[in-house]
C-alpha cells in the first residue's frame, strides 16, 4: 500500500468519524426508550436510543485506533522514504523542484531583453 492509498483511506475514516459523532450528538439529547434505526449490513433495523448509543461509540473508538494505525504506518514510510532518498542521492519531488526555482531564476537574470 502506497502513502497516497493510506492518505486516502485515513480520510474517508475522519470523515466516517466525524459521521458518527454527528450521530452521537443528535441522540446524546434523546430518551433511551424511544425508537431509531440504524442501517445494518445493508438492511434497517429497528432498535433503541439506548441501544445504539453504546455500538456508535464503539465505532468511534474504533475507527480512533485505526486512524492513529494509519498515521504511524504513514509516519514509518514517510521515514523510510527519506532514508532511501538520502541512502542513494535521490531527490524528492520537493527537493527537485526548490533546486529547479533557483536555477530559472539565474538563466532569467543573465539572458538579456530586448531592451537590455
């Protein structure tokens, strides 16, 4: 799996997340007694507030120990392509291109314009 592959997927997890707490905090003032559904593999299922509330905030946890997961993986190959980088004198995207600017800079500065 690439940074770009866990980028993405540590994304769509906040956003999954950020799902959840939205859902948490419109129950959070509802009674335990009273009626919701929730969307199970696919299929509605009728249950309480009080029911939920417990399996939504496992989910949050959850999805919290997966995104710090992530982030670490993310972190470890961050390193490791720096190592590599730096093992073999290969430039990264940022390192060429901050090199490059200068270089444009110097061929601007000694052509001259048509009315130097």
């Amino acid at each position: 799996m690439c940074i770009r592959d866990s980028f993405r997927i540590t994304l769509e997890l906040e956003e999954e997340k950020r799902e959840h707490i939205l859902v948490m905090e419109a129950l959070k003032e509802l009674e335990d007694t009273r009626k919701c559904w929730r969307m199970v593999g696919g299929v509605l299922v009728e249950r309480t507030v009080g029911e939920v509330k417990p399996s939504i905030q496992q989910n949050i946890e959850m999805i919290e120990k997966t995104l710090q997961t992530y982030n670490e993986n993310m972190k470890k190959k961050e390193k490791e392509i720096i190592d590599f980088e730096l093992a073999y004198g290969i430039k990264g995207d940022k390192a060429a291109q901050a090199q490059q600017k200068p270089e444009i800079q110097e061929k601007k500065a000694t052509t001259g314009g048509v009315l130097a």
